[in-house]
C-alpha cells in the first residue's frame, strides 16, 4: 500500500487554480491514487460565458479524467466547486463558502497564477502577490490546515545563475510595493517595472519572486513548503503520454513549427531545454505535500523540478525531434512542409525571419486578397514573432538549479511510492518523451485525428510540388534577367544546354547500341 497514497486518503483538499494545465493535473492524480479522499475544493471563476458548473462538469469530462472515473465511480459528489476571483477581496469566496473550507480544509494546493509574460505589473501583483497574501490569511483560520504547498516557478530568480532551493529576497519589500501600487498611476507603474524586475525578463517571474518572499514573511504558524517547476510540458506517463490542454512554454512553438509558420529560431546551440513533465511535477508535489505535514520540517523547504542537471537535453535536439515526428505525423491544413533550422546571431535570425516568415506571409496575403479574401498571415507571423521574442530570454539561456531537498525527498520514499509518485527525471527518454509530446498536441489540443494522417501527407506533398514550382519559376524569372543582360550568362546558359544535348545524345546511342 502507497503511504503518500493513504495519506490523502479522508483528506479535505483545496486546490486554487484547479481549472489550469497542472491543477487539472493534480486533481486527476489525487482521484485516481486516493478515491477515499473526503473532497476536493477547487476556486472556479465563471469564464467565457460559462458558468461555475458547466466549466467544472465541462472539465471532469475531458479525457484527462477516463481513468480516475473508473477508479472513482462518484467523482463528481468529491469535487466541491466554490466561486472565486482572485482579483476580488477575500478572493471573492461567500461567507458560507468561506465558513466551509476555515472549519473543513486540511491540505492547500495553491496553483493559481497569471503566467503571462507580458501583464501589467499591477495585475500580476495582484494574482501572483495580493491574492496569495489572502489565501496565507485563510490559511491562518484554518482549524484542520496541516499542510499549504505553493506552486512557484524555476525562474522566479532567472537573474541569477546558479540558483538554490531557498527564497531570495527582492530589493523591494512586497508590502510597500503592494501600498505604492494602489495609488500610483498605470503610466507611472509601467515607467518603473524594468527597474524594479531586477534583469528579469517579465513581470510574472518578478512577482513569483515576491510571492515567494510574501509567503515566508507571512507564514506565520503555517507548515508550507515551495515547489519550483522548471518548464512543464505534457505528461510522460500519467493519466497518459502527451496530456497537454495550453498554449503556454512550448506549445504555442511546437505549433508553430508543425504547421510550417515557424522556420528558423535563434538558439544558443548548448542551450538546455529544461523542461519537465506536468505527471513529474505532480508526483513531485504530493510526495511534498505528504513529507511536509508528517514530517513538519522547522522552515519552508523549496523543491526544485527541473531537469537540466539531472538529465539534461538541448533545445536543437527537442526541435529537430519535433521536426521528425512531424514528419511522420503531420499536423493538418499545414501552411507549409514543417522545415526549420536554428540561426544563431541576430543577423542570421533578422534575415532568415524577412526570408522565411515575412515575406511568405505578405505574398500569401497577396493571394488571399487576389481571391477576396481576408489578408491574416501577416498578422499570424506577427504574433508567432512577439511570442518568440518573449520566449527568446528562456531558449537561449541556461540556469543551474541544485535539488538537494528534492533528491533528499526521493530517498525518503518506498519502493512502492517511488513507482506510484516516479518523479526521477533520470528516466526520462527525451526523443520518446517529445514525440508523445508532439502527437499529444495533435490529439488533445488541436483535437485532430490520428485517422487523418495520410490526407495531412498528402497535403504536405502537395505543398512540396508547388514549393518546388514557385522555386523553379522564381529561377527562371531571375535567369531569364540575368541571360537578358550578361553575355557571360549567356555563355554559361549555352554551355550547360549543349553539354546537356551532348550527354542526352549519348544516352540515346549507347542505348540504340545494346538493342
Ligand atoms: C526546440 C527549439 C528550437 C527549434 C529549432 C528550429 C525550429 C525547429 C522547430 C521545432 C519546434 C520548436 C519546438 C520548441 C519550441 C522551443 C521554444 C520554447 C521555449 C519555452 C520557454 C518557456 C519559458 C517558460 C518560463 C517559465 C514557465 C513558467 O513558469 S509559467 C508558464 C509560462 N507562461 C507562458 O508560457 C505564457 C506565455 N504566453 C504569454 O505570455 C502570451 O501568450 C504572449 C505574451 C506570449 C502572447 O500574448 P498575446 O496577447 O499576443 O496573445 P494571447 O492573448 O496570449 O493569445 C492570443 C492568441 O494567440 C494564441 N496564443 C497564445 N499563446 C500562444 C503561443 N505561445 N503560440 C501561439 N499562439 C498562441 C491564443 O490562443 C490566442 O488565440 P485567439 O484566442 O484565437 O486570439
Ligand atoms: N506551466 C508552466 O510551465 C509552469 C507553471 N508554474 C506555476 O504553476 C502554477 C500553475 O500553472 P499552470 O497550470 O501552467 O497555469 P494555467 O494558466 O494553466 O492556470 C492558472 C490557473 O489560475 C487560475 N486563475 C488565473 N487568474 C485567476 C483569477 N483572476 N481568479 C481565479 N483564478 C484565476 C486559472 O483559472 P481560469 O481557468 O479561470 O483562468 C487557472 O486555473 C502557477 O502558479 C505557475 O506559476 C511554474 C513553473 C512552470
């Protein structure tokens, strides 16, 4: 019998940001290992139109959770939708809500985040700072609480180089920053964030720094541990290879470079692709959340999960895997035959990103205005482009992370629970792990079936023909220019026809000879 498993089981569980890519994770694991848990309060907001219970009904029913369904027959009497917002005080929870979770509540999961990259400091403070600050004050209420874990992130101190599993303080206290931010403008705020970001590429590694400052001053009493995830991609394992619902890190890329949008990247070509998959990182976190309230460890322990050091893979061999296994299993209505190199200086990158990506966008929406339709590749480039340059910062960096509590953590578990909570990325096989993560984009997120390959193919090798046509004309076009003005083109262009002529001849009498 799994110990981390018995654990949870009869356990009051919240989880803030269960809606997401990893808290969706979570709750499948928690159902599918632990069907006794007592229940599981997820913060849902209303969004797109949809309602608390048809966002939550909408994502029970979701692939992710075919197996813990079988497992747990009443999956839906453990789930306890409560309204909340984030930006709203007392996280928008009602008082009865509210009374529910401070009497019932012994485990915190505390997920929920803005991971854009480019927010307005003030909306990240507020997700990322304030709301983390309220959720620690609840917390504090709590008459069952024994465990608060908080999602993090690998970067959130991506200014620094070698990085330890400890918290470290920003140059700004939160709460003044959180005091100035109420009243100073938004165009004084946005004059002030690159100072205060400190080298950090974006305010959501910024503000997962103060968050993580803002749980240790505020900790109080609370027994919390932290847990930093490098780059999460799908799953490897669990509930099944290639479980991926977002847009987020690589996958917008992944995309990009299945459907022929993305040609070229610059990448530092010994760059580490530190990503790490989402079950992993679940795994690692349950594991924390157990060790955490039975062992009571006397200060916030922070868990790095990353893979970098322990089994390290390079940017160049993720793409060109990524490139294979589209090539096997090509993604449908392609725009072009997924074909791409890296470039490795800014020259290189401007020039091939004018050849490669502009220019073919302003031509096709040259044709598509030619047949009266609306001109959008441009636009498309555009925004593949404004992302790359915000991933840029990540592609062509590394970082050295140390996994002292991590690895102390997988020593402590049993045979049973290192095989039921695997998060030992040393067994992880990267090129398999990448091809699952590649068709698991084709299947889950873009919702195309694997039935359709062979028309995808055929696709591809239509685009190939008219690449090879457009190539050719072009050629003649600038022959035929070249031939026009130059008598040394003329002489190479008649030396080539003749020893062409000469060779054909040949070919033609040897084979007259052997009949
Ligand atoms: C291996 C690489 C080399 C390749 C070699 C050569 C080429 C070979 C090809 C091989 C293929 C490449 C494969 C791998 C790619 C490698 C690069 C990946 C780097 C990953 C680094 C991630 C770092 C993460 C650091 C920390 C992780 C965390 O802690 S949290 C999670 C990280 N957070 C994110 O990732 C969020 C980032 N996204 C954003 O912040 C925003 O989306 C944006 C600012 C980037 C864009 O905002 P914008 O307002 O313009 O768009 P948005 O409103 O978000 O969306 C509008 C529409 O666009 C769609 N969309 C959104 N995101 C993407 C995306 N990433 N790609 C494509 N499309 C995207 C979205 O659905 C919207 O569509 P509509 O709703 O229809 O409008
Ligand atoms: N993905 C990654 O690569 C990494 C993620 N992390 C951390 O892991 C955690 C989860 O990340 P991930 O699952 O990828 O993120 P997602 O963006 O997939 O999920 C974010 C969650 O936060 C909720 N949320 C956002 N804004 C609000 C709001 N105003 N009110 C209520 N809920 C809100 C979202 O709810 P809704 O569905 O309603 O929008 C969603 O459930 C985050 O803390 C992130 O920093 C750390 C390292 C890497």
């Amino acid at each position: 019998m799994s110990v981390i498993a018995a654990f949870y089981g009869g356990k009051s569980i919240l989880i803030t940001g269960a809606t997401g890519f990893m808290g969706k994770v979570l709750m499948e694991k928690l159902l599918r290992t632990s069907p006794d848990l007592k229940v599981i309060y997820i913060l849902v907001r209303p969004k797109a139109g949809q309602s608390l219970q048809q966002r939550v009904s909408q994502m029970m029913n979701c692939k992710l959770f075919e197996k813990a369904k079988e497992i747990c027959p009443n999956i839906f009497e453990k789930i306890r939708p409560i309204y909340s917002d984030l930006t709203k005080p007392d996280l928008g929870i009602s008082k009865e809500d509210l009374e529910e979770l401070l009497t019932h509540t012994n485990i915190i999961f505390h997920c929920a985040a803005t991971v854009r990259f480019d927010d307005p400091l003030r909306h990240a403070l507020q997700l990322n700072v304030i709301a983390t600050q309220q959720l620690l004050f609840m917390a504090s209420q709590m008459l069952k609480l024994e465990v608060f874990i908080h999602f993090s992130t690998a970067y959130s101190n991506c200014n620094l180089k070698h990085i330890d599993e400890v918290i470290y303080p920003c140059s700004v206290e939160p709460k003044k920053l959180i005091d100035s931010v109420e009243w100073l403008d938004d165009s004084i705020i946005e004059e002030i964030t690159p100072k205060l970001i400190e080298n950090r590429p974006n305010t959501y590694t910024y503000t997962k720094a103060l968050g993580e400052m803002v749980v240790y001053q505020e900790r109080g009493n609370l027994n919390i541990a932290i847990i930093r995830p490098s780059i999460v991609g799908a799953s490897w394992q669990e509930p099944f290879p290639g479980w991926v619902d977002n847009l987020n890190g690589p996958n917008g890329l992944i995309i990009a470079a299945g459907k022929g949008f993305l040609h070229s990247l610059k990448a530092t070509p010994k760059a580490v692709a530190d990503v790490v998959p989402v079950d992993l990182v679940i795994n690692l976190t349950l594991a924390v959340g157990w060790h955490t309230a039975v062992h009571r460890p006397k200060s916030i322990l922070i868990y790095h999960c990353t893979s970098g050091s322990l089994n390290p893979c390079l940017w160049t061999d993720l793409g060109f895997q990524v490139l294979a296994t589209f090539e096997k299993a090509p993604l449908e209505k392609a725009f072009r035959r997924p074909n791409a190199d890296f470039t490795t200086n800014n020259f290189s990158t401007y020039l091939w990103n004018t050849i490669s990506h502009m220019a073919p966008a302003v031509m096709y929406d040259f044709y598509l205005r030619l047949t009266g339709r609306k001109p959008r590749m441009a636009k498309l480039m555009n925004r593949m482009l404004k992302t790359i340059s915000m991933l840029d910062y990540f592609i062509n960096r590394s970082w050295e992370w140390s996994s002292r509590n991590t690895e102390m953590l997988m020593s402590q578990l049993s045979n049973e629970d290192q095989k039921l909570f695997d998060f030992d990325v040393r067994h992880l096989n990267w090129l398999e792990y990448t091809e699952n993560y590649c068709l698991g984009i084709k299947k889950y997120l873009l919702k195309e079936d694997m039935a359709g390959i062979p028309a995808a193919k055929r696709h591809l090798r239509m685009l190939r023909n008219i690449h090879y046509l457009f190539n050719t004309v072009l050629f003649l076009i600038i022959w035929r220019f070249f031939i026009a003005r130059s008598q040394m083109a003329r002489n190479v262009w008649y030396f080539v026809v003749s020893l062409c002529y000469k060779f054909l001849s040949y070919f033609r009498a040897s084979s007259t000879f052997r009949h």
